[in-house]
C-alpha cells in the first residue's frame, strides 16, 4: 500500500521494515522536529508502513503524530491475515510472536492515536484492490 500511494498519489514513503527513519533523512539531518517540521512545512503526506516490525519505531510515528500528520492504520480481520500470512509460506511461530507484540506494544497505542482505520480486506476475507483501500485514505 506505500508503494502505491507513493506512486499513485504523490506520498512520501517510509518503509520501516528493517530499516529506520534516519535512513530516509538527508544527511546531518535526525529524526526529530526539524525533520518532522520541514515535512510539515511541504504538505507531504506520508505513508509508513512496518509490516511485522511494529515496535521498532513507535517513537517516530508518536512524533509524526505530535506534528498534525493524519494517522490511517491499515488493519483487517486477523484470522483472514493469518490465513494470508500462513499462503506465502511463513512460519505460524512468526505470526503468534508477531501478534503478541502488537497486541502488547501497538493496540494500546494506536488506540490513543485514535487513528482513521482502513480495512483492508472485503466481507469475504479477499484482499480489497489498492485503488478502493486508497480511495479510503484519500476520503
């Protein structure tokens, strides 16, 4: 879905998977308010996604928060993620410690962000198309 809204709509990607905001940032510049501020500052809207990596970077979504950036949390059906997460050959082990984390790190915290939540899975438990999860973020 970052990969998307960067290319189709203009957002500025940041993919935390494994990787850390500062590796994003021009050189000298840290993660901090005149980074956060000089996004603010262009109107960018900005996509971060973490996949299984929730807890690595709570800090600089908390401070995207503190600056105004809207916060959209793509969520879904966990048994239909699990399912999908279990199709592309991932170990059942990985999900449950995964789950663990972001149900003791991230559920609270994305509770108090009171996030838009988008789900990105239909009735039937099937991947929505990216074109209707981004009409959702765009609405």
């Amino acid at each position: 879905m970052g990969k998307y809204l960067r290319k189709r709509h203009g957002f500025r990607h940041f993919d935390f998977e494994g990787r850390r905001l500062i590796e994003y940032l021009p050189d000298g510049v840290t993660p901090d308010e005149e980074a956060f501020g000089q996004l603010k500052r262009e109107g960018r809207d900005v996509v971060i996604t973490w996949g299984f990596v929730p807890d690595t970077q709570l800090s600089a979504v908390r401070a995207l928060n503190g600056f105004g950036f809207r916060w959209i949390w793509f969520d879904g059906d966990r048994a239909v993620a699990l399912r999908e997460y279990l199709s592309l050959g991932r170990l059942r082990s990985d999900w449950d410690r995964q789950l663990a984390k972001i149900q003791t790190h991230i559920d609270p915290i994305i509770a108090s962000l009171a996030p838009v939540v988008v789900n990105t899975f239909d009735v039937s438990g099937q991947r929505r198309p990216l074109e209707h999860v981004a009409r959702d973020v765009l609405s």
